[in-house]
C-alpha cells in the first residue's frame, strides 16, 4: 500500500506492506537514528514524534501515520540546534544507543512540559532506558535543554 | 597531571544526532539476511527436521541444519558451542535451524514454519540438580573439548572446580572462634541489559572473511573464528565498530561462525539481528549462585577464618565467558579483609539452561553479596557496630595479605595491592551517611546498610597503539580497542593531546582493523584505562625521538605491573513500609578510592551506571529462570532500572592514589555494581530486624519475611 505522511518536514510517499512498522519504514528511508531495542515498546531506542507526540515506532504501525507528520532525530537536530548542545555540553551518553531515543523524547517533553522539574524529567523520561549511564547526566541534559527556552 | 580541561566527548555529537552507525545500521550491497529456529525444550533428541513449508516461503534462499555446515564448536576458552545443535538440544532458545531470506521478516517468517520432531529427555536445570548423582548428563564428554578445564575424573556436569585452602584448616579455626555465623545467601540471573540486541554481518571478499560483530574484543574474536572456520587467521578481517553498550555480553563470537558459514554457503554478505527476546533467553547472563558462607571472629571482633562453599549455575555451555573459571573470580573478589584462615571450594555446573557468561565484574556481585551479608550477621552475633567491625578487620597499608597469592590459583600476576587505602574510603562513607537525615513517610521504618569491596586494577596483556601525522598540524591516533560505551577512545585522545601538548580537537583516535594493529585481549577486567594509559607513555616517548615527520607503533605488555586496588564503601539508606513490605531506596553513597581521573565525566558516569547496574541486580532484574526457561523474555518483564526507579546517588571520591602508569589512573567500571546488593540488604535488615539472604530483594520478598519469624 501507498503510504503519504511527512517526514521531517518534507512530503513522502512511499510503498510499504500493510503490517510495516514505522520504525521500519523510517530506518529503509536511510534514516538510522532510530533503533530498535526491545521490540516491545518498552526502552524507547525507537522513539519519533508524530503529530508532536512520542510514540514508540517499533509497535506503531507505519499506515496510521498517513497524513501526519513525522520527526526523526535527525530531522530534530536541525529544527531545533539547542537540542544537540544540551546533549553534547552535558555528555548525556556513553555508548549512544538510547540516546536518539532519548533527544526525540526530550524535544516532545519541552513542548508538553515545558516547566518540568527534575522529578517531572524523570518521571516523563522514564520510557527511555539507558543501561550505561545512571540517568544523572540525561537528565541534566534534559533540564539544560529547558532552561535554553 | 591536572585533571585538564575536558571538552566534550569526541563521539557526543555523532551519537546525539544518530548518525553515528552500529551493525545492524549497516547495510552492504547484494546482503540476504538470516534467523534461526529456536529450541523449544531443555533437553531433547532432535529426532527429524522438516524444512520443506520453510523452503516454500517467499524471498527465502535457503534453510541449513548442523550437517550443512562446516563449522567446529567455537567459544572464548572452552570450545564447547555448536554453531546449530547437532543431536540434541540443551537449552530453551538454543538455534537448531538457520534460514536465509532475502530480508530479515521473510526469514524470520520462515524460520517459524520449520518443523522439528524432538523426543524428550530429562533434564537438569539447576546447578543443585545437575551434581546430584545421576544426573542427566548436558554433555557426555565435557573433559573432552578444546580448552576444557575439567578432568573426566571430576566428569559428570561439572565445567570448573577451583579448590583454595584446607577445609580442615578452616573447620578447626572456626571450631574455636567465639563468633561465627554459617548461612546460605543465593542470587538470580541477571541479563546484561545493554540495549543494542546482538548483530553480525559477515561476507566473504576477494577470499577473505570480513565480519561486523557486536563485539568488544577484535583480535580474540579472529581467532575463536579462524578456528572455528578450519581458517588461516590471516583470512579473517574484524571490521571497527561502534558497541551499543556491552558489560561483558558482548564478548563471545555469537552468531558469528554461524553468519561466516551461512555466508560463504550462499556467496551473499550475511546479516543477523537478533530480537531483544532472543538477547534473553539465549545468549548469556551473569551465573546464578548459591553460596555458603561460614565467617568466624575472636572475642574482639577480629576475623579467624571464613570458609566459602559455592555452586554456580553455568548454563548448557562454556564458551561464553573468557575463562571457564568464573569460579576463580569467586575466590578473589571478596578479598578486601585480613583473613587468617580461607578455604573456597567453587563449583561451577553445566545445566539444561541458557548459557551463562561474564558481565561486569564477574563473580563479585555474588560473592560480595555474601561475603558483606555474612559480615554484617557477624556483627551482630558480636554485639560489635559493623562500621567498628569493618575498621577493625579491612586490610590496611602495610598488612601482608597472606591469602592473596592463595586466591590466585591461576597466577595472574602478584595480588598484593600496592597500598590499601580503605580506612581513609571507609571514613569518608560515614561522614557522608551522618552529615544529612532523610523524611520518612509516617509508620515506615528507616534502616542503613554498608558494604566494602577492595577492586585491583590490572594491565594485563599486550597492546598496540599507532600515532601518524595528519595535514595541518593534527595527529591521528590508531587502536585496537571498540568503543563500548566507556569513553575509551576519549580518554586516549585527552591522555596523547596532553602529553603532546595538542588541544583536543587536534587529536582524532579511531579504531583499526583486526589487519592494522597486532594483538590485543580486549575489553574486559577493566583493563583498557590502565594498558592505553601505558602505550600512550610508550607511544610519547616514541614520537618525541622520532627523526623525521614519521608515524610511530608502539607495543607494550605492562602485565607484571604491579596491580593497584581501589577501595569502595557504599552505604544505602532506606525506608520500608512495614505493612506492604514496599522498599524505597532513598539513596546510595559511594566513597570510591581513585588517584587521577582523566576525565570527570566520564569517570562519574561508570560510577553512576555501576551502582545503578548493583540496585537493578538487587532489587528488581530476574531473568525468572524455571523448568529449564527464561520466562521474562522481554523487557517489560525484565525490569531494568529507569530514570524514574534509581535513587538519590551520590558519589565521594578520596583522591591521592596511588595508580597506574606516568597518568596514574586507577580502573572504574567494574568497581561500584558488587557492594550495592549487600549495602541494601544490611540496610533492610537494619530497619526490619529480618535478613534477605536472597536476591532480589524484591518489597514481596520483604513482606513475606516480615510476616515470617526473625532469622
């Protein structure tokens, strides 16, 4: 089937099977930002906006976002540089492969929340694992990402 | 050397914004992709395999049983892993058939329609079961296998035994001690939980094999595999690549030969990615352990012997973890007291289940788990305050550790620590833990618990590091080590640019192929921040007497450095609500002994992750092992901690040691998960009067020891 929906600001159409996840999708697109981990929707490796929300794209079907517009990481990046500093001044990471993830979710949270405090980042974030790190520097990351509003 | 200006992570910015590729981001031209059809059972006769509704399927270019392939059991020490099972199978979730397609759904599509007769056997799926006399066997020659540490005299299910004292020596001293305690502490299987699920690419170019694995050890990985193969070990090229985190689950060949056969078999560059459950419930975990401590003191308090009796649960094969003896890791881990008497025997047991491997300091979780839970209940016969205890009994600078060459049955180099700097860690964990109160929610009670854990740093094996010159002033630094996580690549770039007097940014560090750089062991023992640290200095030297504007490759092999050790206190506060058992862990101190730390962050962030890692294992993670089968099987029933569930932590460093090389660093990945599970189990004990001697310490587990007698 024909799938129609707009991809980091730019119109695609593109053919997919009816069962396609979009993380599936996104990642044929080229864009491998977007990882999967557990498959389940639980860590949040996959993690994309659609619509301005986050959604777990390993278990969103890729025919329910005909019509809206979806964000990867990398299309979030350049829309909002700020984004990127806060990550990279703070070494939000270590081996980087929740951290897409974990960028996509924090950019969905400044919209939703913007005023939230260190529990509220927490508490918002924790559908974003990450075995490396012990969240301390993630979740300044996402506090130095809000304070740049 | 200062701790210098730190600048960011070389790699914080590909990574943030997802460009910065893993395997199974990587894709090669003309690629086919293969899954495997997974055991059902334990243990069971594979009796007929049907194919054929597989072979129908659409994109699918081919299935493969054991038979197709010419592949002889693999594995890091213990060669004991068959690529697909022959006869039978030995776990739940053990690859019996391989399917390639020409994508990852139609094969695994396929995969789900091979048809597999199986007559059952019985089975031995704990490690308790597995010596029982009359067991059944998991491998009727186990004695037999390349690299095997076990004699068939000692036969049966057994993989290693590591024996270290007199049992007779220790029974008369803790015949006549007037403390001791004798209890049986048990812990679970815990997965590694790194979040990249394992991948392999593997194709075959101008006759030789190129291989992309998830993999922190390169050149180790080459030659299980050329010998895995019946190859030259010149035909086989480990490509660099970047790790999505590892902790000592990616260090076996995995699907590796699998890949190269299935590759050389259909001429087509082969790719496998596993699905997280297939991380789970087959490949490897931390062994679990039951583990008898018996720990005697004198009428003041001090130790008279501690005997160890240990059985670990190895799962249906060895080949995972770099030495069969995780057994010896058992033995030396708990090494942070004066000991005069010490006896362990270690037994670790094939068993009907998923293979088991090393992860993040192998053993110690376990054995400090016990070790400190045993030292606490000491304590308390005593009637001595456990900080008092610990003060009277830890080693200290100047003390011969007259164990510590005994607790090396494999002679890894000499053991006794340069100096021991534990009563100044120590000290600093108690003015942490009295300097602030926590508020406790109304009726709950509040307990605290300590723990200790003395962590060498070792620079074992040989490695090589090449510096070359770049246009413009710049410099390239080649190595041999995969970027797990750690930073390492980092730390080289901040350790060369200072040395040589360049900014950062001036410096890039890459990693080369297998065919670039000459051997090196890996990641593992938390060795690279110590041998990088001694091939930088190698390697400025070299530059500095260079004549020319020439490149310089340097090798060093620091394994008979001295080892240096770190001292680790951690104390947990905690709160339980004694009618629901429900546990909060308010916060986590972690006094941690260092000399320099290169790079601030960096160093933090392992001591954050570390401890993290410690409350997952205590509290929450169980692979929920029964019959044979992982039952948590995905991550929303495998619970790893999120940034929502880790408590307050905090970190106190007592700088001033004494370390390795012209950079004087001390190693820290594995230091800061062992002590965690004994610091909240002495802590809960503290605040309930009952003692969980079994992991994890779940608020079920505590509701139902508060409703049980006090023990």
């Amino acid at each position: 089937m024909e799938l129609r929906f707009t991809l980091n600001d730019e119109a695609r159409s593109v053919q997919i099977a009816p069962d396609a996840m979009l993380l599936d999708v996104v990642r044929s697109l080229g864009l491998t930002g977007a990882k999967e981990g557990c498959g389940v929707g639980i860590c949040g490796l996959c993690t994309l906006v659609v619509d301005d929300l986050p959604v777990s794209s390993c278990i969103y079907l890729a025919a329910l976002a005909e019509g809206r517009s979806v964000w990867t990481v990398e299309g979030l990046v350049a829309r909002d540089p700020s984004l990127l500093v806060a990550f990279v001044e703070q070494e939000g990471l270590q081996c980087g492969i929740c951290t897409p993830g974990q960028v996509v979710a924090a950019y969905t949270l400044k919209r939703e929340f913007p005023n939230a405090s260190e529990n509220e980042v927490r508490e918002y974030m924790a559908g974003n694992l990450c075995r490396c790190t012990g969240y301390a520097s993630i979740t300044s990351s996402v506090l130095v990402y809000l304070e740049n509003r | 050397m200062s701790a210098g200006r730190a600048g960011p992570r070389m790699d914080a910015e590909s990574k943030a914004s997802g460009s910065t590729k893993y395997v199974a981001d990587i894709e090669l031209p003309e690629m086919v992709y293969a899954a495997v059809t997974r055991s059902g059972y334990p243990h069971a006769r594979i009796q007929s395999i049907n194919t054929s509704a597989a072979d129908e399927m659409p994109g699918v270019i081919g299935t493969f049983r054991a038979s197709d392939l010419a592949v002889r059991p693999y594995g890091r020490a213990v060669r004991d892993i068959p690529a697909l099972a022959e006869s039978k199978v030995r776990y739940v979730g053990e690859p019996v058939v391989a399917v390639v397609a020409s994508s990852r759904l139609e094969a695994e599509r396929a995969a789900e329609l091979v048809e597999i007769e199986y007559g059952m056997l019985p089975s031995a799926t704990t490690p308790e079961d597995a010596v029982a006399s009359g067991a059944p066997l998991v491998h009727e020659a186990a004695s037999d296998y390349v690299g095997a540490v076990i004699t068939p005299q000692q036969g049966g299910n057994l993989q290693s035994v590591v024996t270290v004292g007199s049992r007779a020596e220790v029974d008369a001293a803790l015949a006549s001690s007037a403390y001791v305690v004798d209890h049986v502490y048990q812990t679970q299987a815990v997965h590694h939980g790194y979040l990249e699920p394992h991948a392999c690419i593997a194709s075959w170019h101008n006759a030789r094999l190129h291989i992309w694995l998830a993999s922190k050890a390169p050149h180790p990985l080459k030659a299980q595999i050329s010998a895995s193969l019946n190859l030259d070990p010149s035909e086989v090229v480990i490509e660099p690549i970047t790790l999505g985190g590892d902790f000592g689950g990616k260090g076996s060949p995995m699907e590796a030969p699998l890949c190269a056969e299935l590759s050389r078999l259909t001429g087509r560059p082969v790719k496998m990615v596993l699905r997280y459950t297939d991380d789970l419930i087959a490949t490897e975990s931390r062994h679990p352990s039951r583990i008898r401590v018996r720990m005697g003191a004198d009428a003041d308090g001090q130790l008279t012997a501690v005997a160890y009796d240990v059985l670990l649960d190895g799962g249906a094969y060895g080949g995972y973890k770099p030495s069969p003896h995780v057994a010896i890791h058992s033995v030396t881990e708990p090494g942070c007291y004066l000991i005069p008497v010490f006896f362990a025997e270690c037994r670790t047991a094939y068993t009907h289940t998923v293979p088991k491997g090393h992860m993040r300091a192998p053993g110690g979780p376990q054995m400090v788990f016990a070790t400190e839970s045993a030292f606490d209940e000491l304590a308390l016969e005593a009637g001595i305050d456990p900080i008092e205890m610990r003060r009277r009994n830890i080693l200290k600078t100047g003390d011969v550790d007259a164990q510590a060459a005994a607790r090396d049955p494999l002679e890894l180099g000499p053991r006794q620590w340069q100096e021991y700097r534990s009563i100044e860690t120590l000290d600093a964990a108690v003015a942490a833990m009295r300097d602030h109160t926590h508020e406790v929610p109304e009726g709950w009670l509040f307990g605290r618990g300590i723990a200790a854990y003395g962590r060498g740093t070792f620079s074992y094996g040989t490695t090589t590091i090449r510096l070359a010159p770049l246009p413009g002033e710049r410099l390239r630094v080649e190595v041999p080590y995969v970027e797990t996580g750690t930073g390492s690549h980092n730390m080289v770039r901040e350790l060369v640019a200072r040395a040589l007097d360049y900014s950062p940014d001036e410096v890039e560090v890459v990693q080369v192929t297998t065919d670039d750089l000459s051997f090196d062991a890996g990641a593992g023992g938390s060795r690279i921040t110590s041998v990088a640290s001694y091939a930088v200095d190698a390697a400025v030297k070299a530059w500095r007497g260079r004549l020319g504007d020439e490149a310089v490759q340097v090798t060093i092999d620091e394994t008979a450095a001295p080892p240096v050790g770190s001292f680790i206190v951690q104390v947990a506060e905690v709160a339980v609500d004694p009618a629901t058992g429900q546990l909060k862990v308010l916060e986590l101190i972690s006094a941690v002994d260092v000399a320099n730390v290169v790079n601030e962050k960096a160093h933090q962030m392992q001591i954050d992750g570390g401890v993290v890692m410690g409350y997952g294992f205590a509290c929450l993670e169980d692979l929920d092992e029964a019959d044979g089968q992982v039952w948590a099987a995905n991550l929303g029933e495998y619970k790893l901690p999120t940034a929502r569930d880790v408590p307050s932590l905090r970190t106190v460093l007592v700088p001033g040691g004494r370390g390795h090389g012209t950079a004087n660093v001390k190693a820290i990945a594995e230091s800061l998960t062992p002590p965690v599970a004994a610091a909240i189990a002495n802590a809960v004990a503290d605040a309930t009067g009952r003692r969980l001697r079994r992991l994890p310490i779940t608020s079920e587990a505590i509701f139902a020891a508060l409703a049980g007698p006090v023990s």
